[in-house]
C-alpha cells in the first residue's frame, strides 16, 4: 500500500479501518460478555445490512445533490409520501406510483433550486412541509390502504441464494449511481457543475438540467427507500422516513464527499452508511441508552472530520 | 430622514421591509378577525408562543451571516431547557445562579461549536449537525423523561403582562405606580426579547467583531485580506449563537415550568428558525441581513399558526398550508432571479 495517500482516497481508508475497529471492538465486548461473536458471523452482518440499505440507498441520491454543493431535506417526506401513496394505491401499480412521485418531487426540488434559483437548503425544506402536509391531508378522516405489496414485502425481506433481496436492490442502484457518476457526461457534468457553476455554465454545460437530474435521481432513491421499508415494516406509516435525513448527510460526509461540492467518490458513501450501520448496531448490542449514542454519534463525526474532513486555509 | 434617503435604505433592506409589511399586516388582520382582538390576553398569549422560536432564530442568523448554517440551534435550545428544569427554583439566589448556569450552558456550547469551526477547520453544517446530536444526548442524560421544577411565581411573572410582574414580586407599588401605568398591558415575553435583542444584537452589529462577521459572509478571503480577527470573529459569532439559543431553551423552560428533551422538537426548531432567518430577509449566502429580521421571521410565522384557532379551516388542511405558505413566502426570492441581466449574475 503506498504510504501517501491522495486527498480523495484518505477519507475512505480511515473510514473503512473505524470500521475494522468498530467490528474489533463489538467482538471484544461480546466476547467477554457473553463469550459469543455474532459480530463476525456472516449471517448477522447480512442482517445489519439488509435494514442498512434505507439509509443506503438515501445516502446513495443525497451523495449526488451534495456533490453539486446543494442539500435535499425533503428525503423524509419524499419517503413517506412515496410509501404511502403507493400502498393506497396498491396492487401492480404500487411500485410505478411510488417512482412517480419520487420523480415529480426531484422535479418541483430541482425547478425551484436550478431555475427560480432559490436555496436548496431552504426550498427543499418547504416541498418536505407541504408533503407532509398532503400526506396527513390524504390520510386525515379515513384510513387507506397501507399494507405492503407482496412485490414490496419480496423486495425486502425475501433471500435469494441466501442473500436479502434488500442487500441486491441496494447493490443494483450503487452500480447505476457509480455508473452515472464515473462513465457519463452528465456524471462529469456534476462534478463540474460542483465544483464551480459559473465555470461549468460557461463551459457549456446546461447546469440547470443538470441540477434537475440531481434532484430527481435523489428522491427516486428516496421513493425506492419507501418502497423497501414499507415492505420491510409491513405498511408504509407516517413519520417512517425521520429516521433517515441526518444519518444519510453524514453518510455521505463520513465517506470523504465534500459539503460544499465538487469532490468525493461512491466507494465512500457505501463505507459511510456501513460504518453508522454497525456504530448503531454495536450500541445497541451493548444496550446503551439513546443519550449514550447520541453523544457518542456525534462525537465520532466531529473527530473523523477532524482527521481528514478538514478545509483549506483561508489565505487569500 | 429624508425620502431619498429613505428610499435608499428601503432598497437595501427589501427582504426586511416586506418582511416587516408582511408581519404589520398579518398581525392588523389577525387581530380584527380575532373576536378578542387588539386585547392584551391575546397579546400576552402570541408573544408567549413567539419568544422560543424568535431566539433561535436570532441564534441561526449569526452563523447564517458567516454564510454557514447551525444545524444544532435547537439541540442546544432543548439542552438549556433541561438544564432550566433542573435548576430554576428555591431561594431568588439560587434562582439567579441556575439563570446564569442555563445561559452559561448554551454560550459554552456555542463556543464549543465555534472553536470546531474555526480551529478544527471543519463545514459548519456538518459540524453543527454531529455537535447537535451530543446536545441532544445531554439534555437526554439530564432529563430522560419531561417534567421539571420551575419556580412558581417565576414563571407567572415572566409569562404575562408587565402589571402582573410588578403586582407578584410587589414593587412600583404592585403594579399601580403613575410611571408604570402606560406600559402595564404590555407582555413581559415581548420586552423580554426586545431588550435581548436591544443590548446584544444591537452592539455587536456595531462592534468590530459584528462588522467582521458581515465581511467574512460577503467575502472572506477580502476580509482576511483586509486584516480582520476573522477566527474570533467566527467564535464570538457562534458564541453569540449559543447565547442566544440558551435565552430561548430557559424561556421555554419558564413557560411550560418542564423540560423535555425531544429530538423531533430540536429539529423542528432547527428548520423552522432557518426558515424564519430567510423569511426575515437575510441571505442565506451570508453577508447581508441580521437578528432583528430573524425576529420578525420568526412573527411572521407564529402568526400563521395563530390563523388556524379564529378560521373555520379543518385542522388536517393545517400543516399542508402553513408549508405552502413557507414555501410560497420563500419563493418570493424569484424576483432576484427573474430582474438578472446577466447569467452569470445567477451562479454566485
């Protein structure tokens, strides 16, 4: 291995051995509590994984919308309305609705950031408020449907040759996400458009479809991450995607993609959710209580960043 | 001041001045449809449920100013209203130390934020995001259920009108004093925070520090260039931040006597008050705008909530259209946008 890490890998080898550590120091305490190391088994870390692709695969859209130096905070609310309205809906259809809303989401998002120009931090707060608000709106007064599909309920618990389906769902949309980003122009044009818009506009770059692509592709992930919990919890509910927001941002700052755009590879967002994956695994197998695994969340955050989340001097 | 003058002014502070026409409005109009409007139990009661929110958002604007964002203004709020539960009551002196240990609390935090920040080199919105969930974790380990013990006469004093101060800790008389007899309707809240705001927001904003933190939002290289404490500034700026958020977790404590240490609540506090800061007319590039716009941010938004008690309009309808109110206020940024000469104008 070379002693001199590029400024883009280092992020993602640090990441990769905390979480050797974390795996290290979960069997350790197994081990010497109860003499068992579940930590290690293949089937455990299946499992870990398999309830790990939600925020997987909401990580793998907010990596994109990041990438471009912008936020999508309507992860949550795109989520649920996905899943909620598709089990109303119901039968074959389910799955189409929900990537139906999950595309007209991306495009309110990526119309009002790119053209109307209007803070993504900002706008796609409220497009989370007025889902939430059409999704207690639609429930309101009477109760649809909200049981899973067995489509959905394959999709999230089923095995295939062993493997949750989840897991493959998950893989299927990293590989196209890494697809985008490293083999097509418009991936390039995201990096570009990160980086500087105004460089990348005079280059010829249309950035404003290319924001628009962003945005769509993120609530796509969203709606997809709605379809595989729902059927994972049986039926889509409200408030199902809260949980996932915050975890997904981090993910992807862990993995070494930088806040402000521009830079930061696939690899290191996958690295970034496994890691909070086990974190919170590991917490819960040592049943520490939610104060204990908020401070230490954060904790971990602040001192990985520290290591090499770092900016540049402000000199000039 | 003269009209060109004035003119001038208003088009500097656009977003402020339709901030502050939107809000004159709402008010007149809410308390004319009010059947007991323009009174001051109802005004006693807005200025209750403003205070909270208006603080947090004085706080976000600091780090909005930087062109940062702080991801953990509700955190520490919440933090400080556990820590108020604990320690607002017994003798006055007591009262007085666990006054000054909630604010301590909040403006250390803040500074822990604020040296993250400059000495740790790292995004402000990332770091205030993990920072956020250890406030929360605190206030978690202080309060793992609501509840609290807050001083009785306290808290009535401090929620009602300036009369209802002076008759319970019996002083201008209780209250029928000549001199205090114009401002005895008055809701202590809404002093509460004009005078916060008067003898902190207002001198910082002409301090040297207060003009840095405005030069590092518009250009910080040129600031640093220009010879300005830039790091302090950037400390004091969160310092201030964490202040700010305390004074808000230590009302809310004294207004509903508990403390509650409630993720979804942090973060809707969070939300909401960088929704207000945008509403108030600051840029969320940073640079321009400032705390008393934030204020007005945060009424603005109150008063919409108010709407739902005096309209006839079915609560499930509430939330859809208080978000398309937000996102509809928010648009109103289009403007910029739509009068751009240049394209390039856009990409800043």
């Amino acid at each position: 291995m070379q002693l001199s890490l590029s400024a883009e890998n280092k992020p993602i080898v640090i990441s990769s051995l905390f979480v050797v550590a974390i795996l290290i120091a979960g069997t350790a305490y197994t081990l010497w509590t109860a003499g068992t190391a579940p930590l290690l088994s293949v089937g455990y870390l299946l499992q870990q994984l398999q309830t790990g692709s939600f925020l997987g695969i909401c990580a793998a859209g907010m990596m994109m919308v990041i990438l471009l130096g912008h936020i999508d905070l309507s992860i949550p609310w795109t989520l649920t309305a996905a899943a909620m309205t598709a089990t109303a809906v119901g039968g074959d259809m389910a799955l189409p609705t929900a990537l139906a809303v999950g595309l007209a989401v991306g495009l309110v998002n990526g119309i009002g950031v790119a053209y109307l120009r209007i803070p993504s931090m900002i706008f796609t707060l409220g497009v989370d408020t007025v889902l939430r608000g059409l999704m207690v709106a639609q429930t309101g007064g009477f109760a649809p449907q909200d049981t899973a599909t067995p489509l959905m309920l394959f999709l999230a618990k089923d095995r295939i040759l062993g493997i949750p389906v989840a897991i493959l769902v998950w893989a299927a949309v990293s590989l196209v996400i890494v697809t985008i980003l490293t083999r097509t122009g418009f991936g390039r044009s995201i990096y570009a458009t990160g980086s500087r818009e105004g460089a990348a506009y005079l280059s010829g770059i249309r950035t404003r479809r290319v924001i628009v692509g962003a945005f769509v592709i993120s609530s796509l992930c969203a709606s997809i991450a709605g379809v595989l919990l729902t059927g994972y919890s049986a039926k889509a509910y409200q408030g199902m995607g809260n949980a996932f927001l915050l975890p997904a941002i981090a993910a992807v700052v862990l993995g070494g993609t930088h806040i402000l755009g521009g830079k930061g590879r696939y690899v290191g967002t996958l690295i970034g959710v496994i890691l909070i994956v086990l974190l919170n695994s590991v917490l819960s197998i040592m049943q520490m209580p939610e104060a204990g695994r908020q401070i230490i969340y954060g904790t971990v955050i602040v001192s990985m960043l520290l290591v090499y989340g770092r900016n540049q001097r402000v000199t000039s | 001041m003269t009209t060109a003058s004035l003119g001038r002014w208003l088009s500097r502070n656009m977003g402020f001045s339709a901030a502050l026409l939107l809000l004159a409005i709402l008010f007149l109009t809410y308390n004319s449809l009010h059947p007991r409007g323009f009174s001051s139990a109802v005004a006693i009661q807005n200025a209750n449920e403003t205070v909270a929110i208006a603080f947090v958002a004085m706080a976000q604007t600091l780090p909005v100013l930087l062109g940062g964002l702080d991801l953990s203004v509700g955190a520490v709020m919440t933090l400080t209203n556990c820590v108020a539960s604990e320690v607002l009551h017994g003798s006055p002196l007591q009262i007085v130390f666990g006054v000054g240990l909630t604010l301590l609390t909040g403006t250390l935090f803040g500074f822990m934020n604020g040296c993250i920040v400059v000495y740790g080199r790292i995004q402000p919105i990332i770091a205030t995001l993990a920072t956020g969930a250890v406030a929360i974790g605190l206030a978690l380990l202080i309060r793992p259920k609501p509840g609290g013990n807050v001083d009785d006469d306290l808290s009535w004093a401090l929620t009602n009108s300036v009369w209802d101060l002076a008759d319970t800790y019996g002083f201008a008389e209780g209250g029928e004093a000549w001199w205090i007899r114009p401002f005895a309707d008055i809701p202590v809240p809404f002093l509460i925070v004009v005078i916060v705001a008067t003898l902190v927001w207002v001198p910082f904003r002409r301090s040297v520090i207060g003009r840095t933190v405005y030069a590092i939002g518009s250009a910080e290289g040129a600031a640093y260039m220009s010879g300005l404490p830039i790091q302090r500034a950037k400390i004091v700026a969160f310092t201030l931040g964490g202040f700010l958020a305390s004074c808000g977790g230590l009302y809310l404590a004294i207004q509903t006597s508990s403390g509650n240490a409630d993720i979804q609540q942090a973060g809707a506090y969070t939300l909401n008050s960088i929704a207000a800061v945008v509403l108030g007319g600051t840029s969320l590039l940073g640079g321009t705008g400032g705390a008393i716009g934030s204020l007005v941010g945060a009424m603005i938004l109150r008063v919409i909530s108010f709407y739902f008690r005096i309209l006839d309009i079915d609560p499930l309808l509430q939330p859809l259209i208080e978000g398309l109110v937000l996102l509809t206020a928010v648009s109103f940024g289009v403007f910029r946008t739509l009068r751009v000469r240049n394209q390039l104008d856009l990409f800043r």
